[in-house]
C-alpha cells in the first residue's frame, strides 16, 4: 500500500486525515493487512462457520418493575426538565 491509496481509502471511508498523518496512517494500514494475512495462516478446516460469536442460549430474566415512580430521581440530573419530561433544544424547525 502507498500514500496515495491511503488517501483513497480516507476520501472513500469519509475520514480526515492531514498531510502529515498520512505516512503514519500508512503503516498502520500495513500492520493491518500483515495481521490479516497472518489469519489466513490459520487452518480452518472441517471448522463450521459461525452464525454467532455467542452460540449458547442466554438465560433471559423474567420482566418484572422492580422499582417505580422514580421520575424525580431520573429528573435530578437533567440540564433542562419541563412538566416532568426531559427538555432538549429544538433542532428542527
């Protein structure tokens, strides 16, 4: 890989990077194509291809309310709180 192509991959990934990052991106780019082609090393055969990194079940928790009628407490900390809502600035007009 070279400059040019890392400033390709920046233009086409929407990435910023300065004139003088672009050698130091460059190396990082190379790090990671040698770890990729150290993974290609791996044997893998007769190794089935996984769906999910997490193939257990998860034991899931029955869905109770264990605590209500907390708005004052969840409202403590808010910068701005309106009728007992969070209140943000109006972004769209």
């Amino acid at each position: 890989m070279d400059a040019q192509t890392v400033t390709k991959i920046a233009f086409l990934s929407r990435l910023k990077i300065d004139d003088d990052k672009v050698e130091s991106t460059l190396q990082e780019f190379n790090g990671i194509l040698r770890w990729v082609d150290q993974l290609k090393e791996v044997n893998t055969e007769g190794v089935e291809p996984l769906v999910s990194v997490n193939q257990n079940s998860i034991t899931m928790r029955k869905d109770e309310v264990t605590e209500g009628n907390q708005s004052q407490a969840v409202l403590a900390n808010a910068p701005m709180k309106e009728y007992g809502y969070f209140a943000v600035p109006k972004v769209v007009e």
